[in-house]
C-alpha cells in the first residue's frame, strides 16, 4: 500500500541522514554531480507523468543521475522509458531490509532527494 511505502521510505531516509551519507563534497574540475531520486512512482502514476521529463532532461555533462524504486515493476511506459534512458535505475526490492535499501543508496550519491 502506499502508506506502507511511505513509512519504508521513511525509514530508510532516516539511516541515510542520521549515518552522515549525505554530506556534498567538493567536486573536482569535470566531475558530474550525483543525484539520487527515490521514489515509489516510477510506475504508471500521476507523478511519474510528471517527473519523467525533468529526470530525462538533466545535463549530463554536469549531473549523473540514479533511479531507486521502492515499488513493484507494474511494465507501464513510464518505468520501461526510465529503466531504458536511466543507466542507473535500481530497483530495490521489498525483501531488502530499510537498513540494506540505505546501504545501496548511499555509496553513489552527493545529494538524494525524495
């Protein structure tokens, strides 16, 4: 349920901002910027309507970006277009604990946004 994965996100959230994980460093001369969005609604939804250009649309030049799932697979457009345009979509299967869901997110990112 949507509550569920709201309190999951939540979770996990919690151990990547009380560990210290998300702390920007400087970035040397051409290095990209990681950015993580996670999201249970990189699925046929309202918002993955909505955010899928925006995601689509970042400089790759400047940015890199990563894609976690907390969601079942539901093979709409919108995640097929995601999972095919987004080199790093990942998705985090509801078997991993919130903890193991934070230590896979954390090793790739300066900056996560939910």
């Amino acid at each position: 349920s949507f509550v569920n994965l709201g309190v999951r996100w939540t979770h996990v959230w919690s151990y990547l901002l009380f560990s210290g994980r998300l702390i920007v460093s400087s970035l040397a001369r051409g290095e990209r910027l990681r950015i993580g969005y996670v999201s249970a609604d990189f699925v046929n939804h309202p918002t993955a309507d909505l955010m899928q250009s925006a995601l689509l649309l970042h400089d790759q030049t400047s940015f890199e970006i990563f894609l976690y799932s907390i969601s079942r697979d539901d093979t709409s457009m919108y995640r097929q277009v995601l999972q095919r345009e987004i080199k790093n979509f990942k998705a985090l299967p509801n078997k991993l604990s919130d903890k193991k869901c934070a230590e896979v997110i954390h090793p790739s990112l300066q900056q996560c946004f939910q």
